[in-house]
C-alpha cells in the first residue's frame, strides 16, 4: 500500500490508509485510547477502542515512538480538522527514549538548551515554519533573478584574502598554506562583470569572526548577493533591490498567507520607491552625530521613519568612505562620502550595497588610503585591467529578514544550526 501524507488524508476517506510518522501526544482514557499523529506535512488524530485487536500494542506507544499505521479515516466534527483515523494494524519502526527538553511550546525552555537539541526543537510547529518560509524566500529569490536573465554563480568559500580586511577573518590551514574562510563573495561577483557575465547573484554562506554576542550576529549566515554592470548610479541597485523585495513580499502575501497568520504578525507596509535618507540627514532625525549608526540608533531612524512615511523600508545613503571598504565608489561632489547605501527593515539594517569603483587608478589609490597591500589583491585587481565595466551590487542576510519579517527576537532562531562565538555544535 502506498503512504498517504496527513495532508492528503480527506482524500482517503472511508478507504484503509497507510500513515507513517512520530506519535506526538498520547491520551489514555481506558476503553479509548487517542493518539496525535505527526509527519512532514501536518497531524491528524488516531483513535484505537478496547475491542480493536492492536490495542495494547497501542497502550504501550512511548511519546515520540516513531510507528506506521493502517487505519480508515472517519470524519468526526469534534477531532481536529474534522477527521480523525481509526486504528486497523500498529508498526513500531522506532522507540523513542525520554525527551531531553520539552519542544511543544506548553513550557518555556531555555534557547542555549534547545539549540544543544535542535534537531528535537525543530519538531515544534513554529520553528519548522520559520524553515519552511525561508526555503519559499529562496524560491521566489531564484525565481525573481531568473526572470530577469541573472546567472546564479557559486563563487568559492575558501579564499587568499578577506574581501572587507581586518580581523573578521577566520584563518584555516590549505594544505600548507594560510587561508580564510570568506567574507563574502565581493571580489569574485565583481570579477564576474570583468568576465562580461553582466548580471549574477549567488546565495550562499558567509563567515565573520566577530566576537559578538548580540541578538542579530551571527558566524556563518546566509546571504544573497547581486552584482551588475553598466550602472549610472548606486540608484540603479537600489531599484533593483525595492524590486527585489517587493516581488518577495507579494509573493509570500499570496503564496504563504498560512505561514504568516500563524505568526500573527503585521505584514509589513511596503511600497516603491521606499524612502531615501543620507546618514548625515538620519543622525539629525534622531537628534544624534556619527559617521555610522548603531543598532540602537537603527531602530530609533527605522520608527521615525515608519511614523513620517509609512513604509518598514528605509534607504540610508552617503556613508563616510572611512566606514565603507576601500572598492566603495567615492561621491563625484564629496569625496568624504560614498554612493553607498544600507537598507533598514523595521529599524535593522538587512542591506549593505552601492556602487563599485571600476577604474583601477583610483581603486589603487583607495586601497592604499586604506593601508591595504596592492600585492595581497593583485588578482583582483588584474581583473580591473582589460575592460571593467560600471557595476554596483549588494549583499542581503537572509537570517535578518526572516527575523524581522516573523518578529523574531533572537537571530539564532533563524537558523537551523547556528554558529556563534560560543557554539561549534551541534
């Protein structure tokens, strides 16, 4: 017989079904036993009665025992979502021992503990969403690029040099050399425009040694980036982006309402163009100074922002370039300031991008301004050498807009295994 997933059993009614997955509740009322069935796709309510000739084998179900069952849906108004199966034959596949922590969400357990069982917290109902909207986030990502005739390119995680510098930088042995692990795909999405591919994205994984413990940072995540040639202005990746986003959230609107209302969040207020701030003009918002705003700072311009225009979206632009790396596009009128931007969602930066410096002269010049050795990205540099083009692009962390957009407090919880300062495994 072939298994039916408890999200197609309706369809079986009457008819004897063949369900597999994890005994997830256990109720033993004497003559009636009910169990809460439990696989990829949903839950559905068992029922077994003291005359059906696998009762006791029921009885004896252990919370989390891993079984396969024949049984007949029955509809029954009173059983969750109006079906419940009676039980014809019991198989235990697999006994389960004890539970560590408690992962139904009846009793608070502490994140640092439920992350040394994440694979057991992960059978929560609202943490498997939250994976589940991030893979629907991918799709419309790589559906979003496709239509617009992107190449999605893989560029390698093991590097010579750290795209941004500094001591970010986790080094690793290669064989018998110093390596890192990368920052981000920078130098090689920008080499791809000196390849004449044009326009490419990648999502994949990027590294910072931060020794930070906050709620939003993390050492590994996930990011999207984009690069593109033949820009007239750091304006151009912005569209690209509201576009980007935009076409996300419409799609999780139409596609992922379940999700969103099981959350029981307000969806953010979006609309193109978002608005657009220079830093120097955020400071004065918030009534502060500085050439970079932090993260308290962020949420203050993000709630200013969201009372004045209405929108969870806000460019900041004309960032000092003595806090933007050394490739950043000095401005034509200030060149103090950058054509450079990060994009804030409900009061969190998500977005760093702009435009490049394609013209190798000044790009020398700005990598010694910033103490950077030319020989250690003469690679990179060769490639500014035989025709680079105009070109701009961003980086997107995933983590940071699923947190945002579900109100998630802690990043970690965006993340199927994170890695942070103290955690390696599991």
């Amino acid at each position: 017989m072939e298994r039916t997933y408890i999200s197609k059993i309706k369809m079986e009614e009457n008819k004897e079904t063949l369900l597999k997955g994890w005994a997830e509740a256990i109720r033993d009322l004497g003559n009636l036993i009910f169990v809460v069935l439990r696989d990829c796709s949903g839950e559905v309510q068992l029922v077994a009665k003291k005359d059906s000739k696998c009762f006791d084998e029921v009885k004896n179900l252990r919370r989390e025992d891993v079984i396969e069952i024949k049984g007949i849906p029955i509809k029954n108004e009173k059983a969750p979502n109006g079906i419940e199966v009676r039980i014809v034959e019991l198989k235990v596949l697999n006994k389960a021992e004890p539970l560590p922590i408690e992962f139904s969400g009846k009793i608070s357990t502490d994140l640092s503990k439920r992350l040394d069982y994440r694979f057991l917290d992960l059978r929560n109902k609202r943490n498997k969403k939250i994976f589940e909207l991030k893979s629907k986030i991918i799709y419309f990502v790589r559906s979003f690029f496709n239509d617009r005739e992107f190449i999605e390119v893989h560029t390698p995680k093991i590097v010579a040099q750290g795209a941004e510098g500094g001591s970010e930088l986790f080094p690793i042995l290669y064989y018998n050399k110093e390596s890192y692990l990368t920052q981000s795909p920078q130098f090689y999405k920008q080499m791809m425009q000196a390849a004449g591919f044009e326009k490419v994205f990648e999502i994949g994984p990027t590294y910072r040694a931060e020794k930070s413990h906050t709620l939003r940072h993390l050492s590994e995540f996930w990011g999207i980036d984009s690069e593109f040639s033949f820009i007239e202005s750091y304006e151009d990746v912005m569209r690209l982006l509201e576009d980007l986003i935009c076409s996300i959230l419409d799609n999780i609107k139409k596609n992922c309402s379940e999700i969103i209302n099981y959350f029981g969040i307000e969806f953010p207020e979006y609309k193109k163009p978002f608005p657009r701030i220079t830093l120097n003009d955020a400071f004065k918002l918030i009534d502060r100074d500085g050439t970079d705003l932090s993260t308290e700072e962020e949420k203050l311009v993000g709630e200013r922002i969201k009372k004045k225009f209405k929108s969870d979206f806000i460019f900041i632009t004309k960032y000092p370039f003595e806090v933007r790396p050394f490739y950043t596009m000095k401005n034509d009128k200030n060149k103090n300031l950058t054509d450079s931007f990060d994009l804030l969602f409900k009061g969190m930066e998500i977005v760093t991008g702009g435009q490049r410096e394609h013209r190798l002269n000044i790009l020398k010049e700005q990598a010694n301004e910033k103490n950077i050795s030319l020989e250690s990205i003469k690679f990179y540099l060769d490639a500014f050498k035989y025709g680079m083009p105009p070109h701009g692009g961003f980086g997107f962390g995933i983590e940071r807009f699923v947190m945002q957009l579900l109100n998630i407090k802690n990043i970690r919880e965006a993340v199927l295994f994170p890695r942070d300062v103290e955690r390696l495994i599991p």
